[in-house]
C-alpha cells in the first residue's frame, strides 16, 4: 500500500508515455478491402478504378477486447466535398465488416472507416440473455433508462433533430424507469418488449453514443471514370492510308482527313466507337527512315509518324498533309456524329528536327562529344530519334510543357490518348500529368501501350492509366488464357487494372496469326472481343487478315508505319461480318460491357474452352474452340447452381451468332464446334 | 512556337502541383516482406518477431522505367541507433529483390529499403551488349571515364577513403580516355577488359553514384526476444497443492513456496524449465467461492487464488499462506539452479475486498445504485470478481499503476509473465504496458491466455505479447490439425504469432482425454510437444491423467482452482517417461527448437499423420497414429527431393524414441504403429 501512495503522488505529473494515446478506445480496424498497395510513399495512395454509377462494395475486420457489440459506418464523399457521407457497416462473420456506397460524380473519391463500441446496443443483447435466462432485470432497466435519455437528447438536438422520436424515447425512459420497481408488473413486461425490439436497435442505430471511435488511419482513394473507361470498342488506321485513291503509276496518294471522314460509315458499321490515329504531328527529315525500316529513305519516302517533330512545329502541331488544326477538329465533330470518339497517341519523343532538340537542349541526353545521343535499345539503334532525358535538372519545364501539350489536344477536343512506350518514362510523371489533365477533363481517359515486365504494367495502371494493353496477344492456348484472365479479373488487379485486349497492334504480327488462316483470326478476334468489355484492332490490316511478316519477326512486312498503304477499303469478309455481328451483340448485352464478371466453366476437351458473364439477369455462355483446324466436341458444365436453374428443370440456349436455339437440361451439355463453319458459339442462357 | 514562349513566361513562377516531388527518382519499392498489417493507425507498425542471432529475410518489388540496373540496398539498425546499416539486395527474378540481416541484440530493430538507377551498371550493361554486337564503344569508353572519376573520387572521399581503390580508379579511367582514340587498339582492349570484368561491377558497388534514390516510406519494426520466446518446456502447478503432507483426517495441508522447491528435482528432471504459478496474491474473502465453484464457501475453504485481493494487499502482495516475498524471491533463485524460469500469472481482476476497490472506486463500473458492477458473461455471474473499468476517465492512472505492479514483479526476479483472459481488455493497453516495461526489461516475455475469436487472438500477438495460447487443445483429427498448423506456420501469422500449445489447463479438460485412455494422453502430449517449440502442460494433472469432468463440461471435478489438492507427487508412469525422454530429444534436436521449419508429408491413412522439421543438417520425420485404440499402417512419402536424398540411395531412420534403426529407400515407406506399444514415431534422418 505504501507504493500506491507513491503512484499517487507520480501520477501528478503526467506521464510521457501516455501523450497521444486515446486510452478509451477499444476498437481496432484492419485489412480493409479494396485497398491498393499502402506501400509505397503516401499509404493507401493508388486508388481503385470504378465507373460512374457504380456501387463500391467495402470490408474491414473491425475488432474490439470483451464480448461487446460494435457499430461501424462506411464514410464516404467525393474530392469536392467537405462533409462525409455515411452508410453502416454489417456484421458478415468472423469480426468481418461489409458496406457499400454509390460513387455518382466523374473524379476522386475518399472513404474510410469508423467505428465503436455500441453500448445501447450491447446494453440490449446483455439483457436479452438475461431474460433468457429468467433473471430480473430492474437494475439494468435503469441503467438503459440512462441509455435511452441519451437517445431522446440526441434526437432532439440540432443535427439530426426529430420531434417525435425525442418524444417517445423520452417515454421510453420514463417506462424503464417505472419497470425497475419491483412492484410494477405490467410496465416491467412492457419495458422488455420495447428494449428487445427491433425499433429499438434502430433508434440504437439513429442516434448512437458513438464514444469513443476509431477511425480508420488511411482515407483510401476511388478514381471515377466515364462509361467508355470499362466498356470500349477501338480501331486503329494511319490516316495518311486513308485515301481511296491511287495516283499515278499506282503510287498510294496521302490521305488526309477528309478521307477518314469518308471511312467513318465503314467503321461505325462495323461497331466501332473510338478511333484510334498514330502520331499526326509534323515528321522530321533528319535520318528518316525508309520502307521496311530501312536507314536509307528514298526521296519521297513519307517517313515514320514516330519520327515527330520538323521546322513546321512539334506535338501541338499538325503534319501539314493531313490537314489542319481546324479539319482535324471538324473530324473529331463528323465522328461524333457516328457515335464515335477520335484517340491521339502520345509518343514522347522527338526527331531531331523538333523545335524542343534546339529550344531545350537540356531536356536531351548529352554524349561527352556534345552531341544529343539518339536512341539505342543496345545492340538496336534509333538515330532518326531523339529520346527525352527525364533526369533533367530542368524537368519541372518538361513536366509542364507535356502537360501544355496534351491541353492543347483537350482544347482541339480530344478526351481518349493512347500513350506509346509509357514505361520508359518515369512513374512519379505519368501521376502527376494524368492527375493534372484530370484536374481541367475529368472525362479525359488514358491508354497505356506498355508490353513489358508484369509489375511495371501494373505500377503504369496504378498511376493513373484509365486502359492498358496486356499479354493478350501472346496468350494462345486454354491453358494460358485462362490463367492470365484470372490473374487479370480475380486478384488485387481487378481493382486497378482494365485490360485492353489486341489480337495485332501496327508493331505486332504476332506468330500465331503469320499463318494467314482465316478460322484462326475468327478466333482470336472473337476471343478478344467477349473476354474484354476493351478491346480492339488494328485495320484495315487485321480484318483484311493481312499476315506476312518480316522475316522472323513479330512485325509486319510492308509496314505502314514505314510506307503509305493503299488498302480496299470496300472489301466485307467473314471476319468483317463476325466483328459487325459481335459488336452489336456487345452493344445488345450487358454482360460483354464488363470484364471482371468473368468465370469459366470446366469442359472437358483441352482445346475447348467456355466462360460465363453474367450481369444482372443477361447470362453469356461462350464457348469457342481454339483450335482452328480441326472440329472438337465435348462437354461443358454449365454452373447451374449459381445460375439458379433447378437439375431437372430444361433451359434454352440461344445462339447469338446464329440464331439457333438449343434446350439443355443439367449441368453437363454437349457441344460442337467446327473451325471451318464457325468455331464459336454465344449462348445466351434464357 | 508562340506557345513555347508563353510556358516559358509561365514557367518563371514555380507551378504548386510540383512542389514536393522528387521529379527524378525514377524507382518504386512495393510489397516490402515481411509486413505486417500496414493497415491500422500506425502504417508498418506491428513488428514480427524473432529471436536474438536469427537471420531476417527481406524481399521487396523493386521497378524502374526503361531499361536500366538498378542497386537496392536494406538499411537496419537496433533501436537505439542513429546510423542505418547496410546490405545489398540481390535481384531474384521479375523485379523481386531479396537480402537479410542478423539481429544481434534484444528490443526493436528497424528496416528499410534504398534503390536508384545503377548508371554504372547500366553502363557495363549497355556495352557488353554493344561489344557483342561488334559495335565499337569509343565515345561510349569517354562516357565511362566520367563514371569512373566519380568512383574514384568517392574512393577517395572522407566516409569510405581507400586510397588504393581510388588511384586504381583514376588509372582506369585513364586507360577508358586512351582506349577512346582510334588509334589506340591495345588500350580499347584492354579497357573493355575492365569495363566488362566482375570487379568492375565491385566498384560500382562500393562507390555508387546513388543518384535520385528512392526510399521505402515506412521503417518497419522486428521484435527481437531472447531464446525463451522460441523454444521453452512450460510445466503449470497450484503451489498451494505441492505439499507432500496430509493433515489430520486426511486433509490436504496449504502447500508453500518451500514445498515447490522441492518438487523442482521432479519438474527438472521431466526437462521443464518454466515453472508457471497461477495467482499467488491475498485471497478476498466477500463472495468466496467453495469446491467445484459453489457460490457458498464454507468455513475454512481457500478461495479462488483469481479472486485477487483483501485487506493484506493486491497485486504487488502475497498470500501469507504461500510465503514471504523474500521466500517466493528464493524460488526464483533455487529454481534458476535447476534451470527454471518461475512465470507469474497476471490476472487484472479484483475480489471486493481488494484495495483498489476502496481506493480507486472510479476504476470499477457503477450500477446505477451507485455499487460496483461485478463481473458477468451472461447469463454468467461472477459475484466474487470486480472487472477493472478501463473505459474509466482515470485510465491514465489505472495503466501507470498496472505497469507498476510488473514492474515490481520484475524487481523480484520474474521475468514470465502469463496473462489471463487479456481479451477482456484493451489492445491499446497492452501494447502500451508490454513496451514501457520492457523498455526497461527487453528479456521479459509475455504469454497471452486468450481462447476468443481468431482475429483478436491475432491482434494480442501483434501488439507485443511473445507468446499465445492456442486452439490445439480442440484440434483433434489429423486433417484440422494439418490445416492449423499450415495456418500457423505458413500464412502471415509466422511473422507474429508464437503459439503455445496446451493439451490441458486448470481452466480446460478437453473432451478428448475424458476417457482417461492412456494412449490418447501419449498422443496428445506428444503432439504438442513435437508439433510446437514452445509447449506447456498442467501438472501433476496432466502426467497423472486426471480426467473426470465436471458433467457435461470441459472443467476439471474437484478442480484446485476451488480446493487444494494432495498429489501423489512420487508417481511416475508411462506418460512421465514419454515426458522425460521427449523433452531431452527436444533439448538435443535443434529441429524441434523451431515451429515454423514445418512440413507435413503425404501418408495415405486417415488416422496417420506425418511431419517433417529441418534446422540444418538436424531432420525429424514424425509420425503419429492419432487413433488411440486401433492399430493403424500405412506408408509415408518422404521428401528426399527436398533432403537431397537419390531415390536409389538407401538412408537410415532412427527411432529417437526406441533406439530402432530402419533402412529405408525411395520416397515411399512403410510404418506401423500400435498405440497399446508406442503410438509414435520420432525419427532422426541419418
């Protein structure tokens, strides 16, 4: 006892030890869910991606010491706000938390959460054992009186005040109170249906004590793009290959706008709703290079659209050939008009002709000659370009003038820009141009044409880009695809990450399609199109199923980036009529305007492979068989049990290619698929 | 080119969205291993533990833009340093980085990461490839040259002078400036020769240029305990049973801290070495419970040693019965010759009569007649216990006097302390106690008693306590016994969560050894004991194979918690020879000093399970039959992949238990146990 008086007395001076600690919470929150890497730099910082109107589903383990009940709410509000919105959280199982909030406006997003120990709450569960238990509760009906005088205070003051409620709870009180004696029967029976109540627990819920809450350190972060950001269909075409004609001597002629306004009926007859253009900026002359990627360029060569810059301006400017400023505007208005939006490619490098290689040199990498170095990707060289040295000490003007550049496209009216080789630039620039450009165009959407290293893919997602192309291309057998398709839809990356799906790009040929065979770019164009709400291609090359490479390469032979093509573009194919006919069937159904609702389903033939996607009550079958040269049968099993059909109860099967339709009975069902007739089926499920 | 003029303008005032950003890092540093739980308030801020000599592993993603090398190094040092040290991170493969450090000392070590673009070694990297390539590197050498000055020059620098290293460099790029010239071919050899050597890239590491380094945000935290938090045998006894002594009529006399003395030759030579006392403070006499928890005492009856406090004192006194503090200090002493530990029992929880009741009101809840609220679990009454409050205003003062009473605990000698029920009380209070008093006491270890929900067991571990009880004690068939330890040993939990396993406690007797079947006795203690490097059991209860429940329940009849008990502590039997032979394969087999060097091996009977545990060259393949009354054989698939073992070279395995040796060859083996014989196998891979 002695060294209590000795407590007493040290207690007089406060303790170090205690400063900053909130000793009477008693509530920890953990592991919530979605959150994206609270690594690096500011914790919790990449935020999630959704789409306007969607809702955003949040988890927590939410945990405290005792046996006492918890509330929780889900604080939510955009950038613009200052107040939190609120919705509570539910109890799922396992100290597991559950909530949802509703993201309304374009732009940033923050939630969090809170939460405390719920004493009326916990007050009415412990007498509810009690009860149970046929113990008598007088002494706990005045301490809930104490309770419920809170709750009547509450809803009388001015935040959430509600006359009647006050009202009542007050009476409540006065019940409790009179329950507690031991004499009154009638009001002590009375006074447990009301504390047992249902209503009870939400006046709980309306008017909280809401002692002592731990919030949730981090303000976790919801990036809300428009519609196209999770639902897109691209073509991509040089427009200086856009003429119809042939000049003299069968020479391509150089197209212009205007002739990609006239093969706008094409495209959006096809189901197109962006329009994709390589770099329309001036060319430089200096070491241009010629046909097939020659060094030498033969005089009249047009050059590469990646050679950017000249005397005639930069990437504000505009490659004379193609138009001007205001034709390219009218283009972007006459597309609009088709439903179609036009996207700009920002390839951050410059000929050595550019305006910037003379007006900051010191943005250039410097060879100990003086000279600027060119690029290299050792052994490879690129003497026609000038890379941009990011490790400027001068970076701060670079860092704007890109972003001067890419307002400017805004200005002209562009709000989709599909950026070349992101990953050769630094991170910490792409957050802060996206983020700025978003600031003024929240509309503004990003396309990241990274074919790299998996984790420097998903950083570039991270930071901001709205799409990003991925290893579709390569990914050829079931197996493969498979795979990656759950990496892609079931891990931390869905959160994040919107695959953009290619069969080609005009920089990839790739081996499986260098065959020229028609089954086989049925198959990779139709897999593309129904396993990603973003998809597209490269045309007229891919529907015309151009193919011969260069010799052992990935590349086209007779490249347009190298050369003006002259391509009939009147020609209809098979593939032209699948991509029409599938594009409209996106259109038709929900469940092709999502990515993430993906599940396969097993069948049991290695070159068959079926997904469902289901959206609300329009549930895709696909199957497709990824063979192309040979017919396969086999049987899928079809997730009756998730899908809610009973095992006896038949179902139709309604071929969306071809109209049939099919009753199916069970899980298993038998399919069929020729490569030569159509190796795929769309089943929608009825 | 009249916009350039207008950012140039612009650009004049600094733009406020770059104010803050390190514009040219280039490098990002994610998913940092170990982690634990970023997530609550603090970001990083649990530690893992470990054990003083161990080795940390560290991994982390580690990305950059572009093409470059990167260097990564791991900064670590012990709590009371300023200065960080180093060691390099190795790339593993797909921007994974790994390296390690040794903890030397106890308390907290802290670690983070350093990386940045390695432009010397982005530059060996840029001419091996060109020199393959048969390109000649003149201008590429100058380069070099600029890059070896700078090494020379930080060579040669105050903080890591070596004035041989730095005229080798200064010769280097000399020779790098000759072998530029044209002319000069024996030099251009000769320079490549060094720009391409190992010892090139040894410079580089040595004298990093470390230019725009990135740093991980967090400094993360490692717990380092001394050797007992790893590995310890925990033997539990009521010292007021430990009289060998009957009284008058058979009564069992009030046993003493003299009385445990001498039972320690027994508990030493069964190869304990913690000796664990429930409560040893004044018993209070209000409310006393009697034998098998009667709510009536009767006269004479000792009391629940949890019901903390009367008149003589609390929890900085002791029972008279028990003896003085000078006595239980002599314990301590007389038991550290046997190679024990002597572990106090921290229960915070009041009889009535306790001091801090009177003293301290306001750290007790209050009914509304203004009485203290004992305790309840409804519809449980404990009318012999006050919960302490620690909601109360007073917290400040309640945790300074908690830390107190360790405090003085430590000054008698403990330095194991095995808490009670402390999921009754704050997270926030224990991770604040655990770190004040081991601020002053880094060799004390804390052993949370929790059996609660999952995630509140996780939590006490995370905020400081060194060891934990477990769910073992209800693991009883072998596919939840293997999906637990899997759990424990292989998830997140490693990194925190020390279990403790138990197959009895004063508290529990499981229905498994209701039946007081020998062999199911054998089974569960030798799980225990070889499944878990720390493991304790509750004696003479246990090595006597008491059994006989109170109906109904998992207690103890007669349970000396409510009476004390007269053992026959003289007896050995079966059981106590497995004991003492386990425990000393325990002390010489490094492999069972661990528990997470875990794997189970595939064994095709239902009722067999087999693990394997691997410290070095020491490797353990167990096998138990968990069917306490059948015979059971199958064979066991032995890793030898795994233990470098050729499937055609035969191996000895030898029966620690037994003596037995028996070849064996291949993978697959055949084993048999009889639980009447022995219902185990402990082998030593030889």
């Amino acid at each position: 006892m002695k060294k209590q008086s000795s407590l007493t007395k040290s207690a007089t001076k406060p303790d170090l030890s205690l400063s900053g600690i909130a000793g009477q919470t008693r509530v920890r929150i953990e592991r919530v869910s979605p959150e994206v890497d609270a690594g690096y730099d500011r914790p919790g910082r990449y935020p999630i991606k959704a789409i306007i109107g969607d809702r955003i589903p949040v988890e927590a383990d939410i945990i405290t010491d005792g046996h006492d009940v918890l509330a929780a709410r889900l604080l939510y509000r955009h950038g613009n706000e200052k107040k939190w919105q609120e919705t509570p959280l539910q109890l799922l199982l396992n100290d597991r938390w559950a909530g949802a909030f509703t993201v309304e406006k374009l732009g940033r997003y923050q939630y969090t959460i809170e939460a405390w120990v719920d004493h009326i709450a916990s007050w009415q569960h412990e007498i509810e054992l009690k009860v149970a238990d046929g113990q008598r509760i007088s002494s706990e009906l005045l301490a809930g009186a104490v309770l419920v005088d809170g709750m009547a205070h509450r809803a009388g003051s001015a935040s959430n005040a509600d006359a009647h409620d006050a009202a009542t709870l007050l009476r409540v009180a006065a019940l409790f109170r009179e329950g507690s004696e031991l004499a009154n029967n009638e009001a002590y029976q009375e006074a447990i249906q009301v504390a047992e109540s249902e209503q009870f627990l939400v006046w709980a819920q309306l008017y909280p004590e809401r002692q002592h809450p731990a919030r949730y350190q981090y303000e976790l972060n919801v990036e809300v793009d428009r519609a196209a950001a999770g639902f897109s269909t691209w073509y991509c075409l040089f427009p200086r290959s856009a003429s119809r004609e042939l000049g003299p001597g069968n020479v391509p002629v150089h197209g212009n706008f205007g002739d990609v306004e006239k093969l706008l009926p094409r495209i959006a007859g096809m189901g197109f709703d962006v329009l994709y253009l390589p770099p329309i900026h001036p060319i430089g002359t200096a070491h241009r290079k010629g046909k097939n990627n020659s060094v030498t360029c033969l005089p009249g060569e047009p050059g590469v659209p990646y050679g950017i810059g000249s005397a005639e301006g930069g990437h504000d400017a505009i490659h004379a050939e193609l138009g001007t400023v205001d034709e390219f505007k009218h283009l972007i208005t006459e597309a609009k008009n088709y439903g179609i939006e036009v996207a700009m490619d920002l390839a951050i490098q410059c000929s050595p002709d550019h305006p910037w290689a003379k007006e900051h040199p010191e943005w250039f990498k410097k060879r100990p000659d003086g000279t600027i170095q060119y690029a290299e990707n050792p052994p490879k060289k690129y003497q026609d370009i000038y890379p941009v040295y990011f490790e400027t000490a001068d970076w701060q003007n670079l860092w704007l003038e890109l972003k001067r550049v890419l307002l400017v496209w805004a200005e002209w009216g562009v709000r989709i820009v599909r950026v070349d080789n992101p990953h050769t630039k630094p991170f910490e620039f792409w957050e802060w141009v996206i983020a700025e450009v978003k600031k003024q165009h929240p509309d503004m959407l990003f396309l990241s044409e990274a074919f790299t290293k998996p984790k420097v893919m998903q950083q570039l997602a991270k930071v901001g880009f709205a799409h990003s192309y991925t290893y579709y291309t390569w990914r050829t057998t079931k197996a493969e695809l498979e795979q990656y398709m759950t990496e892609l839809t079931a891990g931390e990356m869905k959160h994040y990450f919107r695959p953009n799906f290619w069969p080609t790009t005009h920089d990839i040929n790739p081996g499986v399609l260098q065959s020229g065979h028609e089954p086989q770019f049925l198959i990779r164009y139709f897999l593309a199109a129904t396993l990603s709400a973003n998809y597209g291609i490269y045309g007229p090359s891919f529907e015309l199923m151009e193919h011969v490479p260069v010799p052992n390469k990935e590349e086209f032979l007779n490249s347009e980036k190298y050369e003006i093509r002259h391509w009939d573009w009147e020609r209809t194919n098979k593939l032209t009529y699948l991509i029409s006919l599938t594009n409209r069937i996106r259109r038709e159904n929900p469940a092709l305007q999502q990515t993430n609702n993906l599940t396969f389903c097993r069948i049991d033939e290695e070159h068959l492979t079926a997904y469902l996607k289901v959206t609300g009550d329009n549930r895709l079958l696909t199957v497709v068989n990824m063979d192309a040269y040979n017919r396969r049968a086999g049987v899928v099993q079809v997730p009756i049990w998730q899908l809610g059909i009973d095992a006896d109860q038949p179902y139709t099967v309604h071929d969306l290619l071809t109209g049939n339709k099919y009753t199916w009975k069970g899980e298993w069902n038998f399919v069929e698929l020729d490569p030569y007739i159509m190796p795929m089926h769309l089943f929608r499920i009825e």
